[in-house]
C-alpha cells in the first residue's frame, strides 16, 4: 500500500545517511584529488622541460653568446661577421621556443604570466641590437638589455618549479639559482672584454663588475648549500680545480688593483681564464638540469602509487560505509513496510470483514480471524510495535464481537415486540373488520374507518421493525397481484391518504413474494411526500413502463432539498444501509433502502418540476408477471 501523505520514510532515511555519506565521499575526493593531483603535476613537469625549460635555455644560451659577441664588436669594432652569424643561431632559437611553447597546456597562472614577460622582452631584442649596430649604446647599457631578457626566463623557471615534493623543490631551486650564476659569469666575461679592449677600468664598470662578482658567489655558495651530495659532487670539484681559482683572481683584480694602477701583464690570458670556466660551468649545468629532470618521474610514480594504495584503501572504506548504509535503510524499510502492510491488511480487511461477517454470524471468530500479525523484524522497536497491534487487534476483535451479539440482540428484541404487535394488529385488523361488517350507522362506521387505517399505519411501523432487523414479515400473496392495486395498499397505509392521487398505471402485476414489500416501499416514499409537503398540495403516483420494468414516480410540491444533501440521501440508497439508531427520524429511508437491496430495486430521488422532489423506484423486470390476474392470499 502507498503512502497517501507526507514523504515516505525510505526517503527520509536516505536523505539522513545521504549527508554523513556525501561528506564522507567528498572528503575522500578531495583528498584523492588533491594529492592526485601534485604526481599529475610532477608528470607534467617532463613536458615542460621538453617544450618550455630545454627550448628557453637554449635560448638563454644563445643571448649570453651574442651579449659576448655584440659588447666585443662595440668595444673593438671587430667582429661584424661573428655577431651577424651569432644573431641568425639565437633567432633560430627564438622560433623554436615559440613553436615549442605551444604544445604546452594548462599552464598555471603565474606561468603564463611570466611567458608573456618573456615573449615582450624578446620583442624588445630588436631595439637592443639596432644601439649595437649604431654603436651608440655604452657596453653596460648592451649588457644589461640582454641580461634583461635572461632574467625574465629565470622567473618563469621560479613558476615552473613550484612542484609539490619539497625536497625536489630545494633541488630545482639550487640548479635555478646555479643557472643564474652561470649568467652573471657570462655578464662578467662580456664586462671582461669591455676592460682588456680600453686597457683599463672606469669607475663605473669596476662599480658594476663588484656587484656582478658578488650576486655570482652569493648565487654559487646558496646553491651548493642546497643541492644533495648527487648534484653537488661536480661542483665542488670545480671548486677546487685550478681553472676556477684562477678566475677569482681576475674577479680580484678587476675589483682591486687595475682600477688605480692599470691592467696587469696577466691580463692577456683572462679571456681563456673566463672561457675555460665557462665550459665547465655549463657542462655541469646541463648535468645538473639533466639529473634534477630525471627525478621527477620515480618521485610522481612513488606519490601516485602512495596516492593508489591510500586513495584505493579509502575507496574500500568508503564503498563499505555506503553498503552497510544502505543495507540498514533497506533492512529498516523493510521492516517498517511489513509493518505497514500488515496494519493495512488487518485495519482494511480482516477487522472489516469480520465486521460484516458478525452481522449475520454472531458465532466466535475463526482461527484465520483472529491470527497475530505475522512482521518479520530485527529491531526491539519494531517488534513493540508488532505487539501493540496485536493487542489492539485483540482489543478491537473483541469489542466487535461484543457490539455484533450487543445489536443480534436488540434486532431479536425489535422481531419479537413486532411480530407480538403485528399478531395483535392482525387480529384487531380482524376485529375491525367484523365491527365494519356488522354495523350500519355512518357515524360508526366512520369512527371504524379511521380505527382501521391507524391500525394498517401502526402495522406497517411494525413491520419496519421486522425489515431492519433483516427478516420478512409474515403476510404475503400466493399469486401475482395488479400494481394498481399494490400501490392503492401503499395509499392506504399512509395518514393523509386524500391528498394523494394514484394515476392509471399500466395493466402489469406484481409477483406476490414481492407484493408486501413493494407495497411497504411505496408507503414510505408516499408518506415522506406528504410529510414534506404543504398540507394541502396534492401527491401524484405514476407508473410507467420502460425497457428494464416498471417506473413508479412519486411526485411531491415541496420546497425540495439543497443538492448536497439531495446528493447525500441518493447515495445512501443506492447502498444497503447500515441503521443507525442516533438517525431514527429517519427510519422511513433505511427501510425503503432495505427493500430495495432486497428485490434490486432502483430508488432515486430528483428535483420536481413543481419545486419538491421526485421519488422514483424502478421495479426490475423480474418482479413483474406476465399478465395480471386477480390477487388472492
């Protein structure tokens, strides 16, 4: 059976487990994403060395060699062809960083903040070179525009090496910060040849080769501070060997004594001092790189497996938590639904039609009426429940049977006094009857009449009785009887017998099992017209013959009734009626609906035309006899 309000409890439950589940599941997704996420990550950094960090640093590359190239030619004005030939290898590798970068998706941000900064100072190379060619930039100023361009590709190497493992991070970091010193190198070899071109050193560049100096070592020392004992064995050997050394003595010098006293004899070799060291900084900066890219794969491997195994486990936990969510919901609302069901079955089908059987049958309930509620259940809640039906079953079971005997026995009290007063009516009926034939004042007989009529009338009351209580009265007719005649009887027994006019029926009778009751239908009908009329209006009765039998209207001109209640007493006929003693002033209806469930006919009551009310009774077929004959007892 379906609820017929409010939500079921199914959903209720399911909206109750659903937050705690939902919590619970978005927890482990986030988590699970979060996480995820960083190996995703550490596996994309591969690309971005492939088609951002290798291109950019080839490009880095080429702009400290054509800075070496381009402050030579403004120093010496030599070089032309080198510097010509130097430009076309860093456009090539302009081209290639631009193509490359377009391969790379789903960039942070920062990152492509960054690349944007970089692509504009790449724009600007242009007007680098045009002051180189016109030889009118000052060699700093030529310096610091490509260092410009070098600096911004570092700070897209900072975006890039945000990764989520922080010792990888420390580590990229490091090779960052020895890639910048290895640029700051390249400032202080082009800042070099400016020196050994004029033979001596202006203020203002030995100014600025002091802090180059200082920015490479402080850059150097941090670095290998950080780097492990893998990535910092190369440079710790550079540190010792002999071509490093010998060029912190051209730093010293350059900073100390050829400002005042002019560029020592040595000073010839400081070009190879500066390409010797150059070399092997960038060998081992690409070593350096090349090993810091080939952790990142084993470390997103390892987190994306810690990731599996934690995010699996979680999963499990998480599906089971729903499973055993579910099972519950499932194993309660089932429960709570056999419950339903059998409260359902018992309140609207076994009380019901035990009810109905007892007011026939007063005998004790059967074993299959009585049965406890059968609920399969797991709870302690559920099955008090069950009890308490059962007790209430029991209850209910018992008060039935008691109001069933309780009403048996006013139904046989109503029998006996009628039947008592129907025998005594019938043998004052009988008396009358002697007293009309033997006298013959017409003021006598007159007062016998109407003796005789409220006798007919207290027979009929009693005879009521009888049809409520589910039995037959005792009179009746072997043989059909004319309905003209069977309707005159119903006049008969009515009080205000003159204001009703029976119209000529059709030449039909009824049959004489049904005579008694027809007739005792037809009284009540015609009584309520008479009731509920004007005293003085007139009553008609007329009978019409249809398809399906006979139509008897009993046609009043009252003031009729609103159609709610008109709709009320019409539905109570067509229905057999259960008497109610708290309605007895209207005994006339359970009785008319009594005899026409019994004989199945169709009592209906309509709007008059003169304003009351229409009682129409349609007498089936069945009732009917072939051709009238003359009624006899």
């Amino acid at each position: 059976m379906p609820p017929t309000r409010g939500r079921p409890i199914a959903l209720k439950l399911l909206v109750l487990l659903l937050v705690p589940l939902l919590s619970l599941v978005g927890l482990w997704a986030f988590a699970a994403g979060l996480t995820g996420g960083d190996g995703v990550r550490l596996l994309a950094i591969n690309d971005l060395a492939t088609n951002l960090a290798t291109p950019s640093e080839q490009v880095n590359i080429a702009l400290q060699n054509e800075r070496l190239a381009s402050v030579e030619f403004l120093a010496g004005g030599k070089g032309a062809g080198k510097l010509g030939k130097q430009r076309g290898a860093t456009d090539q590798a302009v081209a290639t960083f631009r193509s490359l970068v377009k391969n790379v998706h789903d960039m942070s941000p920062e990152m492509t903040a960054q690349l944007n900064a970089l692509n504009g100072k790449l724009d600007q190379l242009v007007e680098v070179r045009r002051d180189v060619d016109s030889r009118s930039a000052a060699p700093l100023d030529v310096i610091d525009g490509y260092s410009q361009v070098v600096d911004a590709s570092f700070r897209l190497y900072d975006a890039m090496v945000l990764v989520p493992d922080m010792a990888l991070y420390q580590q990229a970091k490091a090779v960052t910060m020895l890639g910048e010193a290895k640029d700051v190198l390249s400032r202080e070899r082009a800042l070099i040849a400016v020196v050994l071109a004029r033979g001596k050193v202006e203020p203002s560049e030995r100014e600025a080769f002091t802090g180059m100096v200082a920015t490479r070592r402080l850059l150097y020392s941090r670095a290998l501070s950080h780097l492990d004992g893998g990535l910092r064995g190369p440079y710790e050997k550079l540190t010792a060997a002999p071509v490093y050394k010998e060029f912190l003595k051209v730093e010293d010098a350059i900073r100390g004594q050829a400002a005042t006293n002019g560029l020592p004899a040595a000073a010839a070799t400081w070009p190879v001092d500066g390409e010797n060291l150059w070399r092997a900084v960038e060998r081992n900066q690409a070593a350096a790189v090349t090993g810091i890219v080939q952790r990142v794969t084993p470390t997103a491997v390892g987190m994306l497996v810690k990731i599996g195994v934690a995010g699996g486990v979680g999963l499990i936990a998480v599906v089971a938590s729903i499973m055993l969510s579910l099972r519950f919901r499932r194993r309660l609302v089932r429960e709570l639904a056999g419950l339903r069901d059998a409260a359902a079955e018992l309140a609207e089908v076994r009380l019901p039609g035990l009810v109905k059987r007892l007011r026939t049958d007063t005998s004790d309930p059967t074993p299959a009426e009585v049965t406890a509620m059968d609920v399969r259940t797991y709870s302690s809640e559920v099955e008090d429940i069950v009890q308490a039906f059962n007790r209430v079953r029991s209850t209910a079971v018992a008060a039935a049977l008691d109001q069933a005997r309780l009403r048996h026995g006013v139904s046989q009290v109503f029998v006996n006094l009628a039947r008592r007063n129907q025998s005594l009516l019938h043998r004052q009926l009988l008396q009358l009857d002697s007293m009309e034939r033997a006298t013959e004042e017409p003021e006598m007989l007159a007062d016998l009449f109407k003796l005789d009529h409220l006798t007919t009338r207290m027979r009929r009351h009693a005879e009521s009785l009888i049809i409520l209580s589910d039995h037959t009265p005792g009179r009746g007719w072997r043989n059909p009887v004319p309905i003209v005649n069977v309707l005159r009887a119903a006049v008969a027994e009515v009080e205000e017998y003159e204001r009703v006019e029976v119209l000529q029926p059709p030449p039909v009778a009824l049959l004489g099992s049904a005579v008694t009751d027809v007739a005792h239908l037809m009284a009540e009908l015609i009584e309520n017209a008479t009731l509920f009329s004007p005293p003085k209006t007139r009553v008609d009765v007329r009978s019409t013959m249809t398809l399906h039998g006979l139509m008897v209207e009993v046609e009043d001109r009252g003031l009729g009734l609103p159609r709610v209640e008109l709709d009320e007493l019409n539905d109570r006929l067509t229905k057999v009626p259960e008497f109610d003693l708290a309605q007895s002033d209207r005994l006339g209806l359970f009785v008319v609906g009594r005899l026409a469930a019994r004989h199945g006919i169709k009592v209906a009551l309509a709007p008059s035309p003169y304003g009351g009310l229409t009682a129409m009774a349609a007498l089936p077929s069945s009732l009917l006899a072939d051709q009238p004959v003359l009624s006899g007892r």
